[in-house]
C-alpha cells in the first residue's frame, strides 16, 4: 500500500471511528431507561470448552490462485488474520475446488465454477505455505474429486504437503460431495453417500500409498447431515475431522438482515446430531465452511453491522454445542466476485481491510477463550443473547449481545460468584444496524495495517448482588469480570 493511500485510509478510519463513538455516548444514555434482562451465571457447569484453533476463515481454491494474496509479503493480510488469533485454520476449497487442478510451472488461474477451472502452481502453493507459518494457522485442503483425476491430486497433495509443512490439519476429498448429482454437477442423478465412500476409499488408498502418514477430513457434506453421521460410524477411526457446511440460506429477496438475527430453526438440530456423531467416534466436528447466505451474501445485510452481531451470537452458538471450529468464508467466492459477507474487504486492487463482520469475529475472539460456564437469560420478548466463559480461574467474560433493532436494554447480572468484584465493559458498536462503515470494538477501528487494540473500555460497580449494564439497541458488550 502506498503512503498516500495508507494515510487517507488511516484519516477515514479515524474519522468514522470518533463518529462511532459519538452515536454510542449517545445510545448509552438513552439506554439507562431501557427495560430489564436478568442474567444468572453457573460457573459450575461447563457446556463445552473452545479449542485454541477454533477460528476460521475459508477460501475458494481460487483465491490461493492468485498470485501473492495469501502471501508472507502480504503484510496487511498476515496481520488481519493474525490479529484473530495466534492459533486457527485457513479451509481451501469451495465449489471452485471441483474444477481446479495442479500444474507445477504451469501458469496460475482464478476461475468461476464452471468455466475454464482455477489452476495452482507450485509459486503459489509456496506463497501459501509461507502465509502459513506467517500467521501460524494450520491448513484443511480440498481435493478434486468432482472433474479431477487421482493422479493430479496426488501431485497436487504431495506439493500441498511439502509446502504446508508442519501446518496440515488435513486433506478433504471433494467438495459438497451431496451436491454432486444436483442437476448432475459432477455425478448422475441417484448418486448417493455408498457411492461417495467408495470413490472416497479408492483416493484415500492411493493417496495414503503415496503420501505415507497423510490425514484426512470429511465428509465436506453441503448440508446431509445424515452424510456426516454414517461417515463417522464408517471412517470415524481412520480420519482427523468430521466436517459440514452452513448457510442460513441461499441470497434471496427474504434474505433479510431480521431474519438472520433471529434464530435457525434448523441449526441447533443439525448441530445435536453433529455431535453426537462426534461423540460416538471420538473424532471433533467443525462447520469449515459458512457464512450468512449463500451466493456470496446479501447486499446491505452481510455487509453491515448486523453481520457483526450474527457472526458473533453464532460463533458462540457452534462452540457451546460442542463445534472444534468454524471458517468464515471470505474473498472471491466461485461466482468469480468478491463475496458481500467477506470478513476481509479486499478491493482488488491489493488493499484489504476488516469488513463490519470481521469485528464480530474480532469479538468473539477476545471472549471466545477457555470453557463455556452455564448461563440462563429472562429477556422475556426480546431478542437479547449472552454467552459465559470462563478463560482463567480469576476471569469470567460475559457476552451480551443485543439483536434488538431499536429497543435499548439494561442486563441485571444476579448473584456474583463472591471472588468476583472487579469488571470491566467492551462494546462492539457501530452507528445503526444497516452501518457498513463506523464500526468499531472498544471503541478502536482495526487500522489500515490489519492491527488493533481497544481504546476504551468502561468500570462497572460490582456487589454481591450483582451488576447492571446498559446494552443499547444493535450492539454487545463484553463484560469481564475479575477476581
């Protein structure tokens, strides 16, 4: 990034960022009215505890196919990753992964589903692999079982591994392999999950013949969950991973920014058999690759503010159901354009930058640590959500997020554990819910360099009766409380 460019840049996100918290001092001191939500905290209890490497972002293979992106050159896009966390795990795959194939000098490709087909080289697989030990995020890679050959992906996963080094989770073996005889993609109609594992059992063979001690990751199912299931009780004992993928729905006129605010009535019974599956094999599950909705989002919704506030509720919803991870698809999706929901903004010129949803995720990040401790919330009609971890045996951090479009709120935490009487407030903000710019955590925006660090945070009074804290409408606060 030139200079010019990194200081109008800076100057803009400064700007944006005093206007954020100007509308937020305002918020707050409407809110002090606002009805009442009473929280109650078991710290006893524990849901789940959030692996160090749960966060995620996904890829089309089509983005690793264009030259110096996912780079150690690439500064700014190391540090944005990084500033998520020292720990997580890039997904390579996407509907684009079914076309793709390997050529070692051969030029490099970034395709559309459907067309000529992306193409790696071994330049930008080393490219990769220094992104990789930049960030220090591990790698799951998608193999070409939809129109590729056995022979190219084993090139192809022999390079991968050389390059990812110690940073391979795993290799998956097509792509949405369900999906497969929709309108006969990649397979006849009637083809079925038997029919997968056994194309699947003849690549694994091959492949593990050639690359000793390679792992493996699947089913990769679009959203037959039943795919999972069975391939836990058949593969369960052989493979790392059980992996799915999730979308509210595909981008439509109903794809509305109250509707992803409000809960999926499909997602907590897709994630209990996830689960159980899991857990009847000893083998984690991970959602490797998600987002709002599907086609690359919908305009004005997975690119604002509300983006930021779904993305963090649903993060937490994954891990207290025992989710290993989750990865936010981002960049250029298989329709060849740069998605809507994409937690990094990259203009394509070679700018990037943290999109609305990035600092749901930024969030999540700073209290999405340790053990999930059990938590009750009275909101009676309203749609507020909160969350409770527990990352040090001095530290409880409390969520609160409240998806209200234009009610204000005041939390009432009950009953404090007795150590606990110090706590502190961080909120993620922005001026409205629709905002695609302003939106901040902590009161700091993430700076033109891909860094940040909260700049204001708020003391509570804190008894052993409890807390309360003003939440105003379309924001949350991050609560941490300490002994």
């Amino acid at each position: 990034m030139n200079r010019r460019k990194f200081l109008t840049q800076t100057a803009k996100i400064a700007a944006t960022a005093a206007m954020a918290q100007s509308n937020l001092a305002t918020a707050l001191q409407g809110a002090t009215n606002g009805p009442e939500v009473r929280v109650k905290l078991d710290p006893a209890k524990t849901l789940a505890r959030i692996p160090s490497d749960f966060m995620g972002l996904g890829y089309e293979i089509s983005s690793v196919s264009r030259p110096g992106q996912l780079s150690a050159q690439n500064s700014v896009y190391v540090q944005l990753v990084r500033t998520l966390g020292r720990s997580g795990v890039i997904r390579v795959g996407g509907n684009t992964a079914d076309y793709a194939s390997y050529s070692a000098n051969g030029a490099p490709l970034s395709s559309p589903e459907n067309k000529a087909g992306s193409v790696v080289n071994d330049a930008v697989l080393r490219d990769l692999g220094s992104f990789l030990a930049a960030t220090g995020w591990n790698l799951i890679w998608s193999l070409n079982l939809g129109k590729g050959t056995l022979e190219n992906a084993i090139d192809e996963a022999k390079t991968v591994t050389a390059t990812a080094k110690g940073h391979l989770l795993g290799f998956e073996i097509g792509n949405e392999p369900d999906l497969f005889p929709h309108r006969e993609i990649h397979r006849h109609t009637g083809y079925g999950y038997d029919d997968y594992l056994r194309e699947y059992r003849t690549w694994r063979d091959a492949l593990r013949k050639a690359i000793p001690g390679i792992v493996f990751a699947g089913p990769d199912a679009a959203g037959a969950t039943e795919w999972v299931e069975k391939f836990a009780r058949d593969e369960g004992k052989d493979i790392k991973l059980l992996t799915q993928h999730y979308y509210r729905e595909g981008q439509n006129p109903t794809s509305t920014a109250d509707k992803l605010l409000h809960s999926d009535p499909k997602l907590g019974p897709m994630l209990a058999k996830l689960r159980s599956a899991s857990d009847a094999c000893g083998v984690p599950y991970r959602i490797c690759e998600t987002n709002s909705f599907s086609g690359g989002g919908k305009p004005g919704v997975s690119d604002t503010l509300a983006a930021a506030l779904w993305v963090l509720d649903f993060m937490f919803t994954l891990a207290s159901a025992g989710c290993a991870g989750v990865n936010m698809e981002t960049g250029v999706n298989q329709l060849g354009f740069i998605s809507s929901y994409s937690p990094i903004a990259d203009d394509e010129q070679g700018h990037y930058s943290a999109a609305p949803e990035y600092y749901g995720m930024l969030a999540f990040a700073q209290s999405g640590v340790g053990r999930i401790v059990g938590s009750t919330v009275d909101a009676g009609d309203k749609n507020i959500k909160a969350y409770a971890t527990q990352p040090a045996k001095d530290r409880i951090v409390l969520t609160l997020i409240n998806k209200e479009f234009s009610s204000d709120v005041i939390v009432v935490l009950d009953a404090m554990p007795a150590s606990f009487r110090n706590a502190s407030v961080m909120r993620l903000a922005g001026p409205s819910v629709e905002s695609k710019s302003g939106v901040t955590l902590g009161g700091a925006p993430v700076s033109a360099d891909g860094g940040w660090k909260p700049a204001q945070t708020e003391e509570v009074r804190v008894s052993e009766r409890g807390f309360q804290v003003a939440i105003p409408a379309a924001s949350a606060a991050i609560v941490m409380l300490r002994a």
